[in-house]
C-alpha cells in the first residue's frame, strides 16, 4: 500500500525499501531505544506485523513498526520522523496510514507510547489508558530467571 503526503512525501509499507543504516543512525539516539544497533533494529522489523517508511524522493524521512496479531491488538512503535521533516504532520500521517490498512480493520484496541508527543497521536484519536489499573507490565524477562 503507497499513499502521498502534500504532493511531497511517500508513506508505503515496503520493507525491502527501508534504509536499516539510516534507521540506526535515527534510533539510536532516541530515549526509548539508545544505543541500538542495526542488527537487532532488522530484527524488530522483520519479527513486526508492518513496517512503514515515509520517503522524500529516494530519501527516507520517517518510520514505524506495529506488532499485532491483526485481530484484537496492535501496537504501534519506533515512530521516527527525521528532524528537518518534521512538524509537516509526517507522524500523524504515517500513523493513519497503519490505522487505515485493509489488513489491520478489525483491530480492537491499538496501543502505544509516547513520552513527549501526546499531541501529534491525540490528533489521530489516542488518549489515556480509560482504565491504567487493569494493565501491568514486566520490563525485563530476565528478573524470572533465577
């Protein structure tokens, strides 16, 4: 699936057109993945649901990834717009492209997090957990293995 951005930006789902340099040079410097480096950033990729690229021309400019079982849940992450492109509703537009996708319809319940751009996904109908007490979280398996 393609579709454009103002007549300037391409959003498409093709993995084989992502730029996994770019993508690590981006990444690893963002404060949910630091440090991270290109092999375990084609890991994710390739063990995702869908991986989004936005492209100005033949330069890569953006990024997402969903983890989903296509049914009930999905969740969105990585979202990557690169610092001159930005403020030009390239995340909002990459986000609905996903939200959009024919494969992705009978979603239930789409999740994600974001430290510092509540802004940007309220615009494409996130808000809040309604009930944050029902959910819990292990943020390192390896605490079980003793």
């Amino acid at each position: 699936m393609v579709t454009q951005l103002k007549n300037v930006y391409e959003i498409d789902d093709s993995f084989d057109r992502l730029n996994f340099d770019t993508l690590e040079k981006w990444l690893s410097k963002t404060y949910w993945s630091p440090g991270i480096k290109k092999d375990d950033i084609l890991r994710g990729a390739r063990n995702s649901s869908i991986v989004v690229g936005c492209y100005a021309g033949n330069e890569q400019v953006g990024f997402l990834r969903v983890i989903s079982d296509k049914l009930r849940f999905a969740y969105i992450l990585d979202v990557y717009v690169e610092e001159n492109h930005r403020r030009k509703g390239i995340a909002q537009a990459m986000v609905r492209f996903v939200l959009d996708h024919p494969d992705y319809n009978g979603i239930q319940m789409w999740l994600l997090a974001t430290k510092d751009a509540h802004g940007v996904y309220s615009k494409a109908g996130f808000k809040p957990l309604p009930n944050p007490e029902v959910w819990m979280v292990i943020r390192n398996h390896k605490i079980w293995s003793a």
